[in-house]
C-alpha cells in the first residue's frame, strides 16, 4: 500500500519537477544568451521567458531546448537558435496592437513568441506536415491570436493584408515583392537574403509611402526558402 502511495506520489510530481527544470534552463538562456548579447527590449525578454521553448521540438530534441544553437524539428527544417528568435522580434519594434505575418511556421515558436506581444500574428508554412503540426500545438498550448495556413509565403497573405511587420524565417535569393506590398506604411520586414546553405545576411525593410529602404543587420544561415 505504501509503495504504491510513493509510486502514484512519483508519478504526479516528476512532470512538476521536470517543468520546473525546463523553466529553470529558460531562466538561464534569456540571461546568458540573449541579454547578455544586448537584447534589451523587455516584451521581446518576457516573451522569450515565457514561451516553453521544449515543447515545440520533438522529443528527442527535448533536452537540447535551451541550447545555444537552431535544432532540427524533422523534414530537414530546423527552429532557430533562440537568440536568433530574439533578436528578430526585437528588430521589427513589435507593439500590443500589431498585426503581424510569419512565412516559415516551422515548428511555431517563433509565432508563440511573437502572439505574447502583438494583437495578432498569422503565419504560413510551406511543408503539410510541419504546418499541420504547427497548428495542432498551438491549438493545445492555447495560443488564440495565431492563424496558420499551409501554402507557399511568397505570395504572403493578401485577404489579411496590410501588416504592421513581416517576419520571413527562410533564407530568400531576393526579397519577395508581394511581401513588400503588404506591408502597411510605416512596416517593417525582416528577412534573411542570399544563397542557400551559404552564410546569408538579415535583412531589414522599411516602407515609407511607395519608398523602401533595406539595411543589412547581421549574417545567418537559415535553410532555403521553397518555392511551390
Ligand atoms: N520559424 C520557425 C523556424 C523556421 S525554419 C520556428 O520558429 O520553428 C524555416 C521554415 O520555413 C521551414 O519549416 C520551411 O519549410 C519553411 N518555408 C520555406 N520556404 C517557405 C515558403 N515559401 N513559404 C512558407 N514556408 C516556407
């Protein structure tokens, strides 16, 4: 009787400790990888605190979560390193009312991250499954504000259209026009562009009125964006 009491007893409290354990390695990333890097914006800082980056990967990849580095998500895509996350949200300035557009859903962090801070975010993945899986999690994990859709991003999302910023989370041979066209006046995009498997640069895009202005940021590797 009282082994099993004990048993019932492990059972129940061993997914408590491990959660606390995920959002102790959480703790440590955003401090070691993230603000000490110079991320300072503090809604991009609580996103990053919040969302529980170990449950957008597969289970192999679990304990790897909070490392300094992207991990592979299946069907050779991979979610980005968590600093890389970081640093795109902060760069596009992201407020409480925004309407933002992803292309590249991958595993849904990087939306989870950003629906903590704006209104709404809509995003796009190419590949069936990882879309269909995208959205089954955040489905469970109660993300509300987040609309996915499987198709390809390049024609971005012209029935939501325009966006406040626009966040591109494949690494593109040039900027995609239509992307510009729905940004809202005003918008941002950020986007990684140059040769696939190469070291690519991150892009930023300004629209002001029928003007643009890009700035190259840093260099990236994404993987490849797809064309259908
Ligand atoms: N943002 C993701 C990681 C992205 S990996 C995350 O947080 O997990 C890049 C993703 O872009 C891959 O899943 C890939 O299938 C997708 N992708 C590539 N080309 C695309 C396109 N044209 N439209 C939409 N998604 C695309």
């Amino acid at each position: 009787m009282k082994t099993a009491i004990l048993i019932i007893f492990a059972l129940f409290l061993l997914p408590v400790q491990q959660e606390k354990e995920y959002a102790k390695q959480r703790e440590a990333m955003v401090k070691k990888q993230i603000e000490s890097r110079g991320i300072k914006d503090s809604a991009t800082l609580a996103a990053m605190r919040k969302v529980p980056r170990h449950l957008f990967v597969p289970n192999d990849q679990m304990v790897h979560a909070y490392e300094d580095r992207p991990l592979p998500i299946g069907l050779g895509q991979t979610i980005s390193q968590p600093y890389i996350v970081a640093y795109m949200t902060e760069v596009i300035k992201p407020k409480p009312n925004f309407r933002v557009l992803e292309i590249g859903s991958g595993s849904g962090y990087q939306a989870a991250v950003l629906s903590e801070i704006v209104k709404e975010v809509y995003t796009i993945e190419i590949v069936e499954t990882l879309g269909r899986e995208a959205s089954a999690r955040l489905g469970k994990l109660n993300y509300k504000n987040i609309q996915t859709k499987t198709a390809d991003g390049y024609h971005g999302w012209k029935e939501k259209a325009p966006f406040d910023a626009i966040m591109v989370t494949a690494a593109a041979e040039y900027i995609p026009p239509p992307l510009i066209e729905q940004l809202k006046d005003g918008g941002k995009m950020i986007i990684p562009v140059g040769t696939p498997f190469m070291t690519q640069q991150l892009m930023l895009v300004e629209k002001t009125g029928n003007k643009t202005r890009t700035t190259s940021l840093i260099p990236v590797r994404f993987v490849p964006f797809k064309r259908n």
